[in-house]
C-alpha cells in the first residue's frame, strides 16, 4: 500500500482541476475490466478498474459499478475555486491513484490568535476501489506548522453518487461550498475558545488518556505529544489549543516513518486520532 503527497503549488497557482490534476499525475482514464480467475474461471458478477496509462489494476467492484473519471467527478470544484479566493496547493494518490485526493485551499486566512493563522480547505476524494465513493472534506490548515485539522466525519464530509454530470455540477457546487463555509465558521470560533481556555496537569493526562490507554507502550507516544504541547511549533504548553495541536503535530509529521506517515495522518488510525483529539479538546473546553 503506497500512499504518496504531491505539492501543487510548486507548479503556481493553480485554479483548474485539470491542470491539478495533470500536476499530480491523476488525470488518468478509469477503464473497465472483465474479470478472471487465476484458474481463468470468468467471474460476472465482478470486474476489475484498470489505470489505463499504466495498466495498474485500481480495485475490484461490482457489475454495476461504473467509473467515474477524477477529471469529470472533480469538476465542479473548479466553481468554488475560481469565485471564491482558493486554488489547488496539494494531492494525494493512494496505491497508485485508487484513491485520488485533491485539497483547494482559501488564499485569504483567518486569524485564532496573533501570530498563529489557519487555512481553510476543501479536499475533494474520488476512488476506484469500490470502497471509496466520491466526496467532500472541510478542513483547515495550521500555517505556522501546517497541521491538518479535521473533525468526525460525519460533521466534516459530504458524500455523493458517481454520477454528477453537467446538469447539476453548479448546484452541488453551491451546497459543498454553503457546507463549507458553516463548518469552518463554527471551527475557528471554537478554535478560538481552545486558545484562550488554560489547561492544568490533570486535564493534559485527560486528554492523552482518551487518544492512548494505559498500556505501558504508549508512554513514549504520550511524551512526544507532551513535549510537542510545550515546544511543538506555534505552542508554548499553556491551552487546550496548544494540547490539541501537539497531537495533530505528532500524528502528522513524527508518528512512525516517512513512508508510512502520509497513508496514517490521511486515511489511517492518525485521521481519526484528529477527530478524537479534536472532539476530547472541545470536552474540557466545555467541562
């Protein structure tokens, strides 16, 4: 399993899909394959979704499942992007574009606190697997230490059928962004709140104790999310917001090697450690 992150904005800036996606090497053709046996037994009820530049077999679904291609399924972003201050700055191919990921990012950020700003994004999936369907995720971006910051999904995504077409592209593209804007207005309100809300001992072991039991092996993960806390970049160890920030720095960017770390921070058990530290901050905000 090779998952893989491409910087977009290495090649300027970017306002089409097609042209991200030419940057990332996503702009493939998703064919259909009959499917077979290694004994040569033909299989009907399944095929196979082929890359059809690298004959690279994607995933096996389904009779009825019918690609739909990255460049077509992705399109109605370019209508959030164009009118409202984004561009695409990052993708992320999984096993070699089976899961295609493109992240449009708002030029303009907003500020939690003096010196420490965020970035909104909008990530758009699209998969050939038979298990990842086509969707939409609100996120926002940490600038000082570029920290990905989501929520349980079901607060952070929308899902939608393989099947958009021209006709209706505009209007979903009005509802992705409506969504949008709702979850990173409540986002960095709340954000906000963590940055002002001072934290002691007993709600720091709270906290690590939600993401972490107490097995002996997880001491040296709970450390290096306690120094991050404290020296992480953009923290100094005294808020909810610094706490939760150190998580996200450690499952990002010093969980495992950097091989592994793209598929754990994206898809893996580090994603929804990031939910789960998200929503254990905003408990002790609350308490």
């Amino acid at each position: 399993m090779i998952t893989t992150k491409i910087n977009l904005t290495k090649e300027g800036r970017i306002t089409n899909i097609e042209d991200a996606l030419d940057a990332a090497n996503l702009n493939f053709i998703a064919e259909e394959h009959e499917l077979m046996t290694p004994s040569g037994i033909f299989a009907p009820e399944h095929k196979m979704i082929v890359r059809a530049d690298t004959n690279e077999p994607l995933g096996v679904v389904g009779k009825k499942y019918h690609p739909t291609q990255n460049s077509l399924a992705m399109a109605f972003m370019d209508n959030i992007v164009q009118k409202n201050g984004f561009a695409y700055t990052e993708a992320i191919s999984k096993n070699g574009g089976a899961v295609s990921v493109i992240t449009a990012q708002s030029d303009k950020p907003d500020t939690i606190k003096v010196g420490d700003e965020v970035a909104r994004q909008i990530k758009i999936i699209n998969g050939f697997n038979g298990k990842n369907s086509l969707s939409v995720e609100f996120s926002l971006l940490r600038l000082v230490c570029s920290n990905g910051m989501v929520r349980d999904e079901r607060e952070s995504m929308m899902r939608f059928k393989h099947t958009i077409n021209i006709q209706n592209r505009m209007e979903i593209a009005l509802k992705v962004f409506d969504e949008a804007v709702s979850f990173h207005e409540d986002f960095i309100i709340k954000a906000k709140m963590l940055s002002e809300k001072a934290v002691d001992k007993d709600m720091v072991e709270k906290f690590l104790n939600s993401l972490y039991s107490d097995a002996k092996q997880n001491d040296k993960k709970k450390d290096e999310i306690k120094n991050l806390f404290q020296n992480g970049k953009g923290n100094n160890g005294d808020t909810l917001w610094d706490l939760y920030n150190g998580a996200t720095e450690f499952f990002q960017h010093h969980h495992g090697t950097d091989e592994k770390r793209v598929e754990y921070a994206s898809f893996g058990t580090g994603a929804k450690l990031t939910a789960k530290a998200w929503e254990t901050a905003m408990s002790l905000a609350m308490a």
